[in-house]
C-alpha cells in the first residue's frame, strides 16, 4: 500500500500532476526543466491513462527505474473493467476506448504491468520533511495509511476509495491539515494553478483539457505550501 522512496542525495525529485495519455507533453516539459533520468526522481499522482493520445506510453513508463506512480481512478477503472468488475460501458465514457482496441494479450499485460508498479501511497524523503503522494483525498490522520499497510486485520474500505475517488476537501466538505505528514501531493480534480489547501498541494492542472502539465521539484512544493502553511 506504501511505497517508500529514500532522500535523493544524488539528483532532484519531481511530481507531476494527471498525464491523462499526454506523453509528448510530458517528454517536452521534462526537457524543459533539464530532467536527467540518470539522478533525478518523477513521482506521479497517478490517472496516467484515457483521454490523451498515448495511453500505452504513459504506462510503459512503470518500466523505467526514476518514475513512480499511485493509482489514480483512471487505473482503477481499466483495472477493474478488464476484470468485469467495472462496467465498460462507463469506462468507455471515461476515456477508455482505447483499451478496448488493444488484444486481450496487451490489456492482461497492461493490468499486470500496473497492479506490480503502482501503489495506494509514496512517502519521499525529503530536504522539507516527508512528502506523501495520494491521487485524491487525504484522510485527517496519514497514519491511517500505515495501519493499513501494517495491520493484516485492518482495511478500511472507505479509506482505499476517497484516496482514489474522493474530492470532499477540494470542494468545502473537510478541512484541516492532514496530521502525521509534513506534505501532501495530490491530482484527481483540475485545478486552474498549482492550488495549496492546509498541508496539501493540488497539482492536476488540466493537461489533458488544454491546460499545463505541472510538474513541481520539491523546492517548489516548499515555496507553494510556505504561503499557506
């Protein structure tokens, strides 16, 4: 459930916000910014998937050793479709189309590849403290996360589908910051720019709606979050 990532001493971290299929998008913003695969850190909060035009090449990027990535809805849906757990009808409405023209052989690949490399929750150390990355909405208490993944006799149901699903705090109906954390990055909701709430760093900026693709270093996440926090 937790993906914990060591302080890189050797490069710089980044996070960026809901790909959403829009590869050559982020491949131009990565040359933007200098990223060098070599020493340097992408996190992402997930719905790398649907909408855009490259889906497949934004999951490929699982494959590469400097990105990581949570479970956005997005996965979740494709995940659960190809297990008739989900309607296709809906996922299809979502922006799922394209995994439907794919073979069968190349969707079971897909789910494997994202059910191995994707997790509820990353923790990153950091020069400012822990940075958590969630896709959606935070729980008030982050150690919920850690009885989660600790506790053989603990799930909470409600708690794995708001952090995938939920926008109670973007829309007014919870606030507070999210204890036992320093930072929390999330996506899910676009947001016209990078927006701060308490503790928490709202990143999806629409890329996939014509927007930017926001990608933060995590000297930047401190110079965001310092004006609220």
């Amino acid at each position: 459930m937790i993906k914990k990532l060591k302080k890189n001493t050797t490069g710089t971290d980044y996070f960026v916000g809901d790909i959403h299929g829009c590869y050559e998008q982020l491949m131009e913003a990565l040359e933007k910014i200098k990223f060098n695969p070599d020493v340097d850190r992408l996190i992402s909060v997930g719905d790398l998937v649907d909408r855009g035009p490259d889906s497949v090449k934004c999951l490929n990027l699982l494959k590469e050793t400097w990105f990581h990535a949570v479970f956005g809805n997005h996965e979740d849906m494709m995940i659960k479709s190809f297990r008739h757990e989900w309607s296709t009808y809906n996922y299809v409405q979502n922006g799922g189309k394209w995994f439907f023209h794919l073979p069968y052989e190349e969707q079971e690949q897909l789910v494997l590849l994202a059910d191995a490399k994707m997790t509820l929750v990353i923790e990153v150390e950091t020069d400012i403290g822990i940075i958590g990355v969630i896709h959606a909405n935070a729980p008030d208490d982050w150690q919920k996360y850690h009885r989660l993944n600790n506790d053989e006799d603990f799930f909470d149901d409600n708690l794995v589908e708001d952090t995938i699903w939920g926008r109670r705090r973007i829309y007014g109906g919870q606030d507070g910051r999210v204890n036992g954390i320093d930072y929390v990055i999330v996506g899910h909701t676009p947001v016209e720019d990078v927006t701060v709430l308490d503790n928490i760093v709202y990143i999806d900026t629409g890329a996939v709606y014509d927007g930017s693709l926001t990608i933060l270093s995590v000297n930047e996440v401190a110079n965001y979050a310092s004006k609220v926090v």
